[in-house]
C-alpha cells in the first residue's frame, strides 16, 4: 500500500512538475500573470500513514493538526509552499488532492476564470475573529 503510495506521488509530482512548466511557457507567451502553489490539501483515510510517507520520501516534517484546516497537518516545502494533509470531513467526502494557487491579482484572476467557462460563487463574509482570536466568519470562496 505504502510503495504504491509512493509511486502515485512521485508519478503526480513529474506530472505537475511538467504541466506546471508548460503552462508556465504558455503564460508567459501570452502575457498572462504568474500563478503559483499556495497550498495543496491531501484529503485521505490515514493521515498519519501519509504524512509518514511524505515525511520519508521528502524529507520533510509535519506539525500538529490545526483546527482551521480541518484538522489538517502542515508543513512547509522548499518552494514555500504549503502542504496540508486531513481526513475527510463528512461521511460522503472521498479522498481528493486540491490544489490552491496564489495569484497577483484576484480580481483579474476571477475574470479570466469566468471567461474560461468557471462558475464563481462567494459567500460574501471576510475572515473575522473575536477578542480569543478564534475566527467568527468564514472566507470568501471561488469555486472553479
């Protein structure tokens, strides 16, 4: 299960790392701006045999769950991005890798998504928190 674990990461991570240049190349030609990975999400069954895989095969190193990622484990890789991995969060949720980019301008980004067919939908509320420091509202959210 492990090795066949292994294998799917390091085929996904050839994979992205292609297509991530290509497009790259393609943006560039187009004057399009640059995105990058903020922040990829694994959602799996075991949390903890796959934040021991990812630990081995990259050499990187986990923290504690943190209760506003959905009890996700974070850690940081060496481009600066963020890796979480978690459980699902409902019953009818399956294991799903997502990927979030952080772009320059989110405006402009939205528009060409839109453009592109996306449907975009927010919820109108900013991310607030109390006097504890515990968040009171949730995040406006784009779903593509």
């Amino acid at each position: 299960m492990v090795k066949h674990l292994i294998w799917v990461i390091l085929l996904a991570a050839v994979i992205c790392g292609q297509a991530e240049c290509q497009a790259a190349e393609q943006k560039a030609d187009r004057g399009d701006q640059a995105m990058r990975i903020h922040y990829v999400e694994i959602v799996c069954r075991d949390v903890a045999a796959q934040c021991a895989a990812l630990e081995r095969v990259h050499g990187v190193s986990f923290g504690p769950p943190l209760a506003d990622l959905g009890q996700a484990r974070v850690t940081g890789a060496p481009d600066g991005s963020l890796i979480g991995v978690r459980a699902p969060l409902a019953e009818h949720e399956e294991p799903i890798i997502r990927t979030y980019l952080e772009v320059e301008d989110i405006a402009k980004s939205v528009e060409e998504a839109e453009s592109a067919g996306a449907m975009v939908e927010t919820t109108g509320e900013d991310h607030s928190y109390n006097e504890s420091g515990n968040r009171t509202a949730g995040p406006k959210r784009i779903k593509m």
